[in-house]
C-alpha cells in the first residue's frame, strides 16, 4: 500500500506536464491550421486613372502562383462613377489572350477595400485592367501582374 502511494505521487507531476504539453502543442497546431495566411499587398486606384504601390515607379504586383492574397484597395474618383458607386474596377487578365482571371473580378467604391484570392496557378504575365469608364485616362488604367512557379 505504501509502496502504491508513493509511485503514484511520484508518476503525478510527470503526468500531468505530459497532458499540458500535449494539450498545448494540438492547439498550437490547430490555430495554425485555422488561420491560413494571405499575404497583403497595398494598392491605390488613384483620381488620375492610375494603380499605384508606393514605392514603385512602375507598379507590379509579384505573387506566387496558387498564393493567397489580400488586395488592401484605396480607390480615388476620378471623374466618371458607375451608377453603383463604383468609381474604379480591378479585373485580371491573363496577358497573352486577355482572358479573365475566375474570381479576379472587382467593383471598388470611394475608400478601403480588401479582397482575397488565390493567385493562378498558371505562372505568367497579366495584366489588372479598370473596368470603369472613369476618365478620358481609362484605357491607360492597368498595371503588370506577374505570376512565378
Ligand atoms: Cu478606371
């Protein structure tokens, strides 16, 4: 009896670490799990018809393809609105056929906007348009997107 009692107290302590540390690892894991990151990129859709990211001349967006991404907007009217309030569009297109990006289609009001999105998973050149007929600018409202493996 005596001998059962003290194994037991001395096995407790141990035991009890093992489970906390268990227990602390699996919710480590899972909050990893939960939470996927997506990297944010800054963008503004400026009052002259123009994408800018601040210290960038030339504005490019660079992403890995399948990474998610979290587009932080700020859109500027310039002169002409859409009848929805949008005053700019952001849209991917794939460079080589213009053809549109799946779910790379957005309507940006006055302010901040976030959006995220996978990037393709084909690796490439494309290209964000306006689609917004928001000054005589317009057509010149792009920017390159590029797409590595
Ligand atoms: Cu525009």
């Amino acid at each position: 009896m005596s001998v059962k009692e003290s194994s037991f107290l001395e096995g407790g302590p141990n035991l009890q670490l093992l489970a906390a540390m268990t227990i602390l690892t699996v919710s480590c894991s899972w909050a990893q799990n939960k939470q996927p990151t997506a990297r944010a990129i800054e963008i503004l859709a400026d009052h002259d018809s123009r994408y800018k990211i601040e210290g960038q001349k030339q504005p490019i967006v660079t992403v890995r393809a399948g990474e998610r991404i979290t587009l932080r907007i700020t859109a500027k009217k310039a002169k002409n609105l859409n009848r929805d309030g949008s005053v700019h569009g952001f849209t991917l297109l794939r460079a080589k056929d213009r053809k549109p990006v799946p779910d790379w289609d957005f309507l940006l009001k006055p302010g901040i906007q976030e959006f995220t999105a996978a990037a393709p998973s084909e690796p490439g050149e494309y290209l964000v348009v306006c689609t917004v007929i928001c000054s005589q600018d317009h057509e010149g409202m792009s920017m390159r997107f590029v797409v590595l493996p």
